[in-house]
C-alpha cells in the first residue's frame, strides 16, 4: 500500500520507526502521531534516552554485558559466585536468567551464536575472552545457556571443543516439559530428554 | 515482573518506549537493544526525525490536519473540490480516506469525537472552525466519516444540529457489511443498515 503522508516530517519519522524489529507501517504511524499529541518535554526526554544510551553505554571489559561502567554491576559484585560462568547468547538473556533468581554466579555473553547461514563465525562472538576468562582465573564450571536450536548446539560443541582441554566442568541447562505443560503435548525429543535427565523427587513443586 | 537492568541507561530508554501505546517491557527492551546494535548515525537519524517533526510540524490552519506548511497539500490543490468538506476525527483517518482514492473534496479533522467518559467536550474539537468554514466559503456538502461508536454518533448529531441552520448538505458514511464479509456473521444492526440503504446494482463488483 502506498500510503502518502501529509506531511515529509512524518512520513520521515514513521520511516524511522518502521527501521524497528516487528514495526509496521500502520503500527509505526500510530506510535508517532502518539509521540507528537505529546509535549515537547516528553519528546525530547524520549528522543534523549534512546542518543544518550547509545553515546554512553559500555559493555563490560569482563563479561560483554551492557553496564554504565567499565564492569558491570555483576562482574564487580563480591558476593556472587565468580567461578561459575553462565554463557549466554545476548544481554536480554542475562536479564531473563537474573529474573529467576536461581542463579548466583557471574555471566559471560557471546552477542550470538555460530550461524553460517547468517554470516556468524566463532570469530565473530565472544569466544576468545571466554578462554581467557577460563585459562587465567580459577573458573570451576561454565553452564552453556543458549537456544535450543541448531545454531545454540553448534555454538556449544565448539566451546566444548575449545575448553576440554582445561580443568573444567562444562554444564548444558536442562532440556525438559516446561512448567505447566501438558505431556502429551510435549514433543518427543524434549519428553525423552527430560526422562534421560530426570531428578530427585525432594516432595517441593514449583 | 520486577526486571533488574544492568544498565540505568537502558532502563531509562526502555521506560520512554514502555510509554508507547501497546509496547510492553518485553517489546521495549527489545527495540532499545535493537537500536543498540546500530550505528551511531542511524540513532541519531531516529532521535532526530522525532525531535525535528515534534519542533517542525504544523497543523493545516484550515483543516487542522498536519502539515509541513501553514495549509496542508490537500487544502491548497486546486484540484480538489473544496464544496465538499469529509469530516475525520484524526490525521490517520484522512490518510486512510485518501489511500481509497474515492474522495476529491476537502477534510476537517475534529481531533477526537465528543466523549464526556473521557472529559473530552464540543469545545475541546475543532468544530467552531468547521462552522466558520460552513458559513464563509461555497460549502455544499459535509460527509460525516467518525467511527460506528456511541461517541462518534453523538459527534454527528451535534454537529447535525450546529449546522442544520445553513443550507449545507449532510451525510454520513455507509453502514453496511464490510467487503469479503459473509452475511451470516455480521451483527443485525449493520445488516439492517445495509438493507436500508441499498444501493443499485450496476453490475461492477469490487
């Protein structure tokens, strides 16, 4: 559809948000006429989160997340566990793993996974400084947390090449029915995986 | 969900997109991490075509619509037939008239429809000027296009009755049964309307 905007400052702007993961014309159109009904305090507060964030944020020199310093609150916290190293795709996901409080060690994020159909090669993620990480502190485990897709398996049995040759336990998450499910639901290579790697029934449910 | 950010830099941008309509938590930290990606130009290409239509944009002096000049493309075309007034309570329902290419008149857009649930009254539309245009040009006709809603309706009938002292032409877009709707599942009011006001059959289909 070729839709004609009154106006080249809005079609500009709509075109811009169109740029986003998930944003359509229509959407896009929607969310900037919101933005102009707004004051120009609110607009400008806007439009400066998303250039400040940009100027200004870091990634930590230790585990890749994003932080406001040069290590991430994380990294830097003495009360977290820092010989266990949970390897994780991006920053969204150190935020999904925080989210269930189960875990205590420190992170470390690739920033993707080896896809050679994307154009993504081990050089291009983080793999290097995590050997490093391994090879100069006193690094007991290292939990693989990425996807469950073809791509996540690759990335793991490289790692897995990489580090077998250190003094180091090497963990994969659990592949198992998500909570809630329903078995027969359940497709049959995670329904047997999570009968392979079956736990100790301590009587607590989730 | 209490998400802890390991940036406040991202929290801070993550909450202006939370403030978009229809962007959760998820979503928002999902295009700020996107934007993230970016160059540093295209950021600022994005925060700048906010700012600049947020600074820069005009409303249309005779229509209300936006505009990048004080009167709209549509309200200077000579083309167009200005004794036709279609009146539309937003800049997205003129874009959404113009796309059918079916109207060669002129618009009024109201900037809402009269709704005392959300405090929004006659005076707070532009429907003085709408009368000022009535009264001062060679207005023949006013089409009124606001939404199928109780609030929409009450709009046109006050406007009906602001205008029925000028000798102006007043009508209201076709209700009736959308086009690749089967008749079983519309509702009895639309039907009933459609049956109402049935229109010769020439023989063309859509």
């Amino acid at each position: 559809m070729n839709q004609e905007y009154p106006s080249a400052l809005l079609e500009r702007a709509v075109k811009e948000f169109t740029k986003l993961p998930g944003i359509g014309r229509k959407t896009a159109t929607r969310l900037v006429l919101h933005l102009l009904k707004k004051g120009e305090d609110e607009v400008a507060s806007f439009s400066e989160s998303i250039i400040k964030l940009k100027r200004e944020a870091k990634y930590c020199s230790v585990c890749h997340s994003i932080s406001d310093t040069d290590i991430c609150p994380i990294c830097v916290n003495p009360t977290r566990d820092h010989s266990i190293i949970c390897v994780v795709e991006n920053i969204q996901d150190v935020m999904a793993v925080e989210n269930t409080m189960q875990f205590r060690g420190v992170y470390h994020v690739l920033g993707g996974v080896i896809s050679p159909m994307d154009g993504v090669s081990p050089s291009d993620l983080n793999i290097e400084s995590l050997i490093t990480r391994v090879t100069s502190g006193d690094v007991k485990e290292i939990i693989l947390a990425l996807s469950s897709t073809m791509e996540g398996d690759t990335t793991n049995f490289y790692i897995y090449r990489k580090l077998s040759q250190f003094d180091v336990k090497l963990s994969v998450i659990a592949r198992g029915i998500s909570v809630g499910d329903e078995l027969e639901y359940a497709d049959e290579v995670t329904l047997g995986s999570s009968i392979i790697n079956r736990t100790p029934f301590t009587g607590k449910t989730y």
